[in-house]
C-alpha cells in the first residue's frame, strides 16, 4: 500500500490543478486517471471544439466583409488536416501536462480509482483487478461528467452521437439534427452549418440558449436563422432511432425529421458509478452529483470538485475550486468557498458571453433593477470586421453592476473584462475611474455601463 498526504481521483483540469498546488505547498500527492489526462475538456470538449470554429472563423470574417462589399472569394476548410491537427494539439497537451505533474513530484496512476474508506483508495486495471492500493489523509474526488441520455434519445453510434462520437466523425454529414441547444449543442450547430451541412437544432424550452438572458438567446435564434440554421424550440423529442443509414426524431407534436447524423446534446451526469462514494461516508444528491457544504467537503476527509458536485458544470470553474480545495487542505485557506461571479461562454461566428445574473434572476432577487444597453454595430472594431450584429446588456441592481452579458462576434473577449467590472461593483459614478482603451471592442462595454438604464420590474 503506498501512502500520500493527498489522493485525487481525476485527472482533469479541476484535478490536476489542485495536484500541481499541493504540491507546490509541500504535500505528497497521487493522482488517478481512468481515460483521458486532461479530461473531457482537452480531448472531448472545449480545446477540440474551439479548435473547430476556429478554422471556419474566417469564412465568418470573409462573409461579413462579402456584405459589406470590400471583399470576396473562397475558404476551403480541409477536415481531414483538421482532425489531425486537433489529434497532434490534444495529444501534446496531454503528454505536457502528465511530464509537469511528474517534474512537480505527483505520482500518476491510470486505471480506475474507487473509494473504499475513507482514506482508501483502490486502482483497477482494465481487467478488473487491483493494480494499486493508496492511501491518503484526504481524498479529492474529481471525477468529471459524461453526455446524458435518456429513454427514446439514446447515442447508438450509429446516426445517433454523442458529442465525443461527433467530434471524431471521419467525414462532415450531409444534415444533423441537433437535440438540444446548450453551449455543445450550438457550437456543433455553428461548426457544421460553416461545413455546409444543413443543421436543424431542437430545443425543448422556449428559445435556444435556455441558461442565458432571454432577449440574448432570442437574438441568437434570429441570427441562427439567417445563417441558414433551422431552429425549433418549445416543443419536446419523443423519440430518436435510426431508420436504415438516418437518423429519425419523432417530436411530441407528431412531425418527423430526417438526417444522416443526429447529435444528443441534453445535458450532463455525474461519473460517480463505481466511485465508492457511498464508502468514503459521501452522499449523493437526487441527480447523482456528490453533495458537498460552504468547504467543497463531502465528508471529513473527502472533497468534490468539478462537474461531480454539480455547482458548475466549466473546466474554469473546476480549476478555481482545485485551487481552493488544495489551499484549505495545505491550510492556507480557513473562509467557505466563494466562486464570485463565474463567467461563462458560447464559441462560434456568433458568440455569447454573461457574467453574473440575468433579468429574469434580478427581478426574483428583488430592489431596483434597472437594464442599459448598447448595440455591436455602434462599435468601430466590430465593425472593421464586417460582422456587427449583436449587442451588450448590463443588468443593475439597487445601482451597481450585477450582470453583463453579450451576443455577437467575438464577444467571448470581453469576459475578463465585464467579470472584473462585476467584482469591482462597479457603479455609474464610480465608472470614470475605468480606462478603456481604444479602439477597441471592449469599448462596447463602456458604451452599455454609460447608456441610462431603463427601469424594470
């Protein structure tokens, strides 16, 4: 049996981060991977995602500049080279991130870990069989999520995908279904329909983008569809199967649709089957996910990061809680942990950005709310790149900055920007004392925090 200060099942972004600090700080520490170093997010999520929309950003910029007739031609995206370039970039990533791990001291382990106390931790091989026995005074569960699926929408990795199976697709389909229109399933959306695909999204609330401001995810729908992208929303799949070489949803109100590939992008669920939870004194919440309280703890000697404890299903959000997690068990941090506003982020030719609470929440939360905004077109840089659809909008409450969020072009820049206007409280008086450079498409920001607001509510 070897011994560590520290066990940490996950070797994802979350995890890793809280390795490589404990380690700095003196511990000993052992990390467990059962797939992928990195996690979703490297080999199966944000890093191959992005990677896609950036080859098809130029056809966007082309496009753009086409309308405002100060340029023309052709871009050929050569998928093959692509995926083999994104194959090179992940695997490198992985590889660097593994050798700094090591150069910092943390023994590695793959295989799958389980908990079998609470300071025990047993490592399975493939087969099945034990490989590695550790034990630790603390144990970090970091396990990440997978692609939900439910009865009648099911991957069959055959028309029907997932998003892992999607990325991997050795040609672009002829059409896609998209079912389900969150951050995976619009960037795929954008992706394909650059790639000449026709793309049919559906969506069982009101409006696509369902987590994000209301008149943002009703632009975004606009938008999408004068891109040529085909958007349902409001109504319900019953069922997805494959039909001889395509895909076939059924929806609740009785229309067919047809496509070579359907992508199911419904969500996410725990990786907590088999994880010992149950044996290291940890509870389960009703959907799977680890329970934790104020600490990230799930028990005495266990915390859970990351998509596991379900507060916030984002690689970033999974490396800040790594972080604190690891500086309270160094003790080097004794306040309850405090995300702050989390900024989040849907990549594409169409982007959106939020930080802190939508309309809809700041009318639940009550005081005085108010709304300013400011249009993209108003903007000299968003219009140097041709595209200016889009526009900022700033939520106040009770006179202060209480959230920022944006649709357009590029406007997955201004994150930083707007979460730090967000942790400086930023009032309209105080707002003179932030320098905006320019020109810049930052500046649409200012332009949004300076508009009156418009009261609410």
């Amino acid at each position: 049996m070897s011994k560590f200060d520290v066990v940490i099942i996950g070797g994802g972004p979350g995890g890793a981060k809280a390795a490589r600090v404990l380690a700095d700080g003196g511990a000993s520490v052992a990390i467990v991977e059962s797939a992928h170093w990195g996690g979703v997010c490297l080999n199966c999520g944000c890093i191959p995602t992005k990677m896609l929309l950036g080859a098809t950003a130029p056809q966007g910029l082309l496009h753009g500049l086409e309308r405002q007739r100060v340029a023309k031609g052709t871009i050929e995206v050569d998928y093959d080279a692509l995926q083999k370039r994104i194959q090179r970039f992940t695997r490198g990533s992985a590889q660097a991130l593994t050798k700094g791990l090591e150069q910092a001291g943390v023994a590695l382990f793959n295989g799958h870990a389980r908990c079998t106390g609470a300071h025990h931790v047993e490592v399975l091989a493939d087969d099945g069989t034990v490989s590695a026995t550790l034990e630790a005074r603390r144990i970090i569960l970091a396990a990440g999520s997978r692609s939900a699926a439910f009865p009648g929408l099911r991957p069959d990795n055959d028309a029907i995908l997932d998003s892992t199976a999607l990325l991997a697709i050795p040609a672009v389909p002829a059409s896609l279904i998209v079912v389900g229109a969150g951050a995976i399933g619009l960037e795929m959306a954008d992706f394909f329909n650059a790639m000449g695909t026709k793309v049919t999204v559906v969506e069982a609330a009101p409006h696509i983008a369902p987590t994000e401001d209301a008149d943002i995810a009703a632009e975004m729908q606009k938008l999408f569809g004068k891109k040529g992208i085909t958007c349902i929303s409001g109504v319900k799949a019953a069922s997805l199967l494959t039909r001889g070489d395509q895909a076939v949803l059924t929806l609740e109100d009785g229309r067919e649709l047809f496509a070579e590939k359907a992508l199911v992008a419904v969500g996410r669920v725990p990786n907590t089957e088999n994880l010992g939870a149950e044996k290291a004194d940890c509870g389960l919440n009703p959907r799977g996910f680890v329970s934790v309280n104020e600490y990230l703890m799930a028990s005495p000697t266990v915390y859970a990061i990351g998509d596991v404890n379900g507060q916030t299903l984002l690689a970033h959000a999974a490396e800040h809680q790594g972080t604190y997690v690891a500086r309270h068990i160094l003790e080097m941090e004794q306040a309850p942990y405090n995300s702050g506003p989390v900024p989040s982020c849907v990549y594409g030719s169409l982007e959106i950005m939020r930080v802190g609470i939508t309309e809809r929440q700041a009318l639940a939360e009550g005081g005085e709310i108010g709304v300013s905004s400011a249009q993209l077109m108003t903007n000299a840089i968003a219009q140097a790149g041709g595209d200016a659809c889009g526009f900022v909008k700033v939520v106040w409450q009770n006179g202060k900055v209480a959230g920022i969020a944006a649709l357009g072009h590029g406007v997955s820049h201004l994150v930083t920007v707007a979460q730090l206007l967000l942790l400086g409280q930023y009032c309209g008086e105080r707002l003179h004392h932030f320098m905006f450079a320019h020109p810049t498409l930052d500046e649409i920001l200012h332009t949004a925090l300076e508009a009156p607001p418009k009261k609410i509510g």
